[in-house]
C-alpha cells in the first residue's frame, strides 16, 4: 500500500467568477496500486484524508485557497511512505 496525494473536484455552478477556476479539495489517499483508480468506492482506495474544500487557481489572499491544503497532504503521504519503508525495510530479513 502507498500513500498518494488526489485533488477531487467538486461542480463549479455557473458562477462568472468561477472562468479558470477548479472547485475541489486536496485529500490523501491510501490506495493499493498507485496507478488504480482514485474513487473512493473501489476496492484500490484503502483509506483517505479529506480536507476543507476551495478554488484551485486562486491566491493565497483569497478565503478559497487550499495551498495549505496540499502541502499538509503531501506531508501526510511522506510520513506514511516513510513508515512504510521503514517496516518494510526491518521485515526484509525475515522473508529472505
């Protein structure tokens, strides 16, 4: 199992603001072949982590920003890849 980062969108309305906008949110997923399928319904998707959604393509002063999103996800995912290496690097021995 891997640990990735997915941006999921969300229906963007009719909005004229929204032209060149994404609505969506950044979530981690725990999935068991990375290159699967990324719906949370399917049996790759083990696990996710959903956060607040917002605009993808905006600035950091808007009040829909989610960069902080992304950089918390991806830190998730790191740690848990790096957790996974490590037990899998201790366990190694014993399947030799």
């Amino acid at each position: 199992m891997e640990a990735i980062v997915n941006f999921r969108t969300e229906a963007n309305g009719s909005f004229r603001f929204m032209r060149g906008l994404t609505r969506g949110y950044w979530r981690m997923l725990v999935v068991k072949d990375p290159e699967g399928s990324t719906s949370v319904s399917s049996n790759n998707v083990v696990s996710q982590s959903v956060t607040h959604s917002g605009l993808r393509g905006v600035t950091k002063r808007s009040a829909y920003w989610i960069g902080d999103n992304l950089a918390h996800c991806e830190d998730l995912a790191d740690a848990y890849n790096t957790k996974r290496d490590a037990i899998c690097a201790a366990c190694a021995p014993w399947f030799e």
